[in-house]
C-alpha cells in the first residue's frame, strides 16, 4: 500500500504525523509525506532518518488557518495534483481540509485536527461569518469535507460539531490519537509541582487559569505546544515568579528531551483547555504517570472518563481547589495518575490508532475498486 500523507510543521499536529508516518512505514506502509507552513529544521525531521520507505517532500506553501492562505491554495493544490498524478498513491490522508476536494480520482481522507470556526465558538470569540475571509474559509473546508471518502475526528465531540458547522461528510468516522510509550518515562521519581503546555495568550489553551489563585505547589507553564532543536549554546528564556505563597515558572519552547524530563517529573499535569480536538499534551503527560486535572469540557469527558479529576468548566477557584486537593491526599493523586496511565495504555497507543487507520483505508480502497 502507498499512502500520501500531508502534514502542517507550524503546530503539535506535527507530532501527531510523525506518530502515523512512523507508525504505518513500520507496517510496511509505503508514504509519500508532503509538509505545509515552512520548511522544517533538521532536528523536526530526524525522526525520519531510519524511515525506509517514506518519501519526504517539504513545502512552504501557507497553510489554510494562516493569513493570506486564498493566495497559496491554487498553487499548492497544483503541486499536490501533479504530485498524486506523478506517484498514484493508493490513498491520499489529508490533515488539512483544504485539499479534500483536488481534482483526482484516489480515495481521500480528511483528518479534522481543528478549524477556525469551531475554534472562535468554543473560545467565544467574537467574528463576522459574513467577513471575506471567513467565508472564503468556511466555502473552502465545506467543499473539502463533501469530497472526501471519509472524515476522522479524534473524538466523537469533534465528529459532531464538525456535522453541525459543515454539514456532514459522505462518511464520519472517530480514531483517538496515539502516542507511542517509549518515548516517555513513567518510573522517575516525581516532584511536587503542576505542568501544563500552552501559550499564556492563547484563549483555547487558557492556561491563565492557573495564575488567577494562589496554588501551594510550583507550577511550570510550557509555553509552546511544538518542540524546538536543541541549542548551540545554552539560552536561558524561563520567568519566574515566586512569593512566600506561590511559584510559577513561566519558560518558552523546549526540546523534545527537555519537555519529556519535565512530563515525567510532574506530579500533575493541568488540562485547561476549553477547545481541545487532538490533546496531545494530555495524553503524553498520562503516558509520563501524571494525574490529569481536566477542565469540564465534552471532549476531555470523552477522552479521559473516571480517569481524570475534572474543574468546574472554565473556573480557575475549582481548578485551584482541585490542585489543592490532589496535592493534600497524596493517596488520591496517585490514584489518579495510575488511572490516567492506564487508560492511556489500553486505549491511545499508536499501535491502536494505525491499526484503525489501516482498517479504514482498505475498506476505502475496496470500495474504490469495485466501484471500478
């Protein structure tokens, strides 16, 4: 089997391909990966090097969250149907929505990461559905979700609102993400101290959250959800600021190995996020024994179950009380980060997630090739 995978370098969905480019080349799945938003660093590709049988081809093209995207689209969907034609992978998944709509005849997948709109009404924010931009956005992921084959949600939360802003695809399907375990350490001997990832300013992440109340234990806000390459020279970019009665750490991007000590250090790891589709970050800090403290939002429920300790939607006091909690009764938290780990274990591996990806692409491909 050829798979063509498109992938985005600008966000941590970029881990979530390298987690099914990986994963189906190791199933002797041959892909054709084609990257979107810059042309990556060398430590953002690495991961590739012992790849045999994947075919990198990196682009800068805008990707269609960005500014001035009307402007690339027509080329880049030239490139990629010259591309599709050149290659004629068996099948074509789709991270952006964009492209479910080129002008081929390959049975395509569209993976729904996340969009603007949905975005806008889980953060509140205020937009004009009528402005240029914004229709042109919406016209163009509705006709990318009406031609695709199948859409995947990460969650059934994210397959319904997608339904209800877009209109249904031809064929929805809901495959969790996947993490692989190796990459994290569950058995170090943890720190008292809360870990979250998200930039402050960021009103989906809203992990402010955790400024807004004294906490007794330290927290360290990760300000970036994608790692950066490790540094010729050491750069010290953290803020602290610590009183008698609190401490919060403040740091910017770190490196894949710098993010992985401090998953697996943590005692808690903070989920405040009011819009989440993917949980990335969740998820690796469950694989690192972390206790999940979970804003009340449907598409954490769905995720994490019994296995998360969950605030009061949006509240930082509950989230505060929760910390506080988890903090005091350490028997508590433990129990917590066992659950968390377990559920993480049995259910959002990337063996599992490419075991039902690779369900759904031969199902397509069979359909594809009766109906020729």
């Amino acid at each position: 089997m050829h798979v063509l995978v498109t992938g985005d370098t600008l966000s941590g969905s970029w881990t979530y391909t390298r987690e099914l480019v990986t994963g189906l080349v190791t199933r002797g799945v041959r892909v054709t990966l084609v990257s979107f938003g810059e042309i990556p660093l060398p430590d953002q590709t690495a991961w590739m090097e012992h790849l045999h049988g994947l075919d990198y081809r990196p682009t800068a093209f805008r990707l269609e969250w960005m500014q001035e995207a009307e402007e690339d689209l027509p080329e880049s969907s030239v490139y990629l149907t010259n591309l599709i034609r050149e290659l004629r992978p068996d099948l074509l998944h789709f991270n952006q929505f964009c492209y479910g709509d080129l002008p081929v005849s390959t049975p395509r997948v569209v993976m729904a990461h996340g969009d603007l709109i949905t975005f806008r009404e889980a953060v509140q924010e205020p937009a004009s559905r009528t402005s240029r931009a914004t229709k042109w956005y919406r016209d163009t992921i509705v006709r990318g979700i009406a031609r695709a084959d199948a859409v995947v949600a990460p969650s059934a939360w994210m397959r319904d609102r997608i339904r209800e802003c877009y209109g249904p695809p031809q064929r929805a399907e809901v495959i969790y993400p996947g993490r692989n375990p190796i990459f994290f350490n569950p058995y170090v001997e943890k720190e008292d101290c809360v870990l979250t990832v998200g930039r402050l300013v960021d009103a989906g992440k809203q992990v402010f959250l955790l400024t807004q109340h004294v906490l007794a234990v330290p927290v360290c806000i990760v300000g970036a959800e994608h790692t950066v390459p490790v540094p010729r020279i050491p750069i010290r970019a953290d803020v602290k600021v610590a009183t008698e009665q609190t401490s919060v750490a403040i740091r910017g991007p770190q490196t894949e190995a710098q993010l992985r000590a401090l998953y697996s250090r943590a005692t808690i790891y903070a989920a405040t996020a009011r819009y989440e589709p993917l949980g990335m970050s969740a998820l690796e800090a469950a694989f690192s024994r972390c206790a999940i403290v979970a804003n009340d939002i449907p598409s954490f429920r769905e995720i994490w179950g019994d296995a998360a300790l969950y605030f009061r939607t949006n509240d930082a006091a509950s989230l505060a009380e929760s910390i506080h909690r988890l903090n005091q009764d350490r028997t508590m938290r433990r129990a917590y980060a066992e659950l968390a780990y377990s559920r993480a274990r049995e259910r959002f591996t990337t063996k599992r997630m490419i075991d039902d990806y690779l369900q759904l692409y031969r199902s397509l491909i069979a359909v594809r090739s009766a109906a020729a």
